[in-house]
C-alpha cells in the first residue's frame, strides 16, 4: 500500500502568492486614502480640542487665553491671515508681547501647541482666535484643514460669536489656498 502526501506544489504556492500579491495592489491606494484621511480627522478633533480647551481656561483663569497659528511652533504668525503649520496656545497678554511658546502655560501644557503633519496646513481667516472668560465673548473665526492629497475634503473649525467651536467638512478644494 503506497502512502500519498497531502499539501501544495511550489506551482500552486507561486499561483497563490501571486493572486494574494495582485489583489493587495488594488487595495493599496484605498489604504493610502484612509491613512490620510484618518490623519486629516485627527488633527481637526486635536484642534477642535485645544479651542475648546483654550475656551475653558479662559474662564476657569479669569483672563484671556488666545490660540495663534505657527509655522514654527514656538512664535505666532504675524499678520492677518494665511496658511500656517500648526497652532499655539497663549495667554492674550503674552501674545501682545510677542512672547514665544516656549512659555510654561499651566493647565494647558500637553495642548500648548500642535504642529501638523508634513501633508497637512492650516488656513485661518484670522491668524489668532482669543477668548476672554466673559460668556458671550470670542473672536469670530474660520479655521481651514487643508490636505495636500487630492481627493480629501477640507475640514474646518467654525468658532462663532460665543467662542463656541464645532467641525464641519466641506466639499471641494476651493476654501484652501495653494501650499507652499
């Protein structure tokens, strides 16, 4: 009686390994989009975060707190608006002065600043966004995610009259300016 072997010839591994290889190719321009896009989600909710957080210790502090946009992560961006790099978290007073961020901010340490990825700006229609600890007192403001892959829909954070951020996406490339 003659015993046969159960398993694959190297011909049907290659067959395999070559399908399995065909069919990750088409997936991985999908990944690719999804990584981005979940990079572009992140970094808006880390934003939304830091205004809403920068709004609270301006009423917790009894001072006002202002959120500037960088493009080097320790100095605000002069001037009144444009694209920038990442954010900065300040009292209003050191601002004013042109002090760095560099600056202990104490309750606001770990959201002091963010600086985006390499694939990622922001565009504000102000550079700097302050709250004051008054209710109903903010700056009106836009601040536009802008991904540099096509294909992403822009993210903004909307901050309203009462210092009240909140995100909305928005369809088309038109809101953001061309990156350097």
């Amino acid at each position: 009686m003659r015993c046969r072997h159960a398993g694959l010839t190297l011909i049907e591994c290659l067959i395999a390994l070559a399908i399995a290889a065909v069919i990750a190719a088409g997936g991985a321009p999908a990944l690719g989009k999804l990584v981005a896009e979940s990079r572009l989600v992140t970094q808006a909710n880390a934003l939304l975060t830091a205004l809403q957080l920068t709004r609270a210790h301006a009423w917790r502090s009894n001072e006002a707190w202002t959120l500037c946009l960088t493009d080097d992560g320790a100095r605000c961006k002069p001037g009144r608006n444009g694209l920038a790099r990442g954010w900065l978290v300040l009292p209003a007073s050191a601002v004013a002065e042109g002090l760095s961020g560099t600056q202990r901010n104490p309750g606001l340490a770990d959201l002091r600043s963010g600086l985006l990825t390499d694939d990622l700006a922001v565009h504000g229609t102000r550079l700097a966004v302050t709250f004051w600890p008054l209710s109903r007192s903010g700056t009106t403001a836009t601040l536009t995610l802008c991904p540099a892959r096509r294909g992403l829909a822009p993210r903004q954070v909307i901050i309203s009259q009462t210092g009240r951020p909140r995100l909305k996406t928005v369809a088309g490339s038109a809101v953001c300016p061309a990156q350097r």
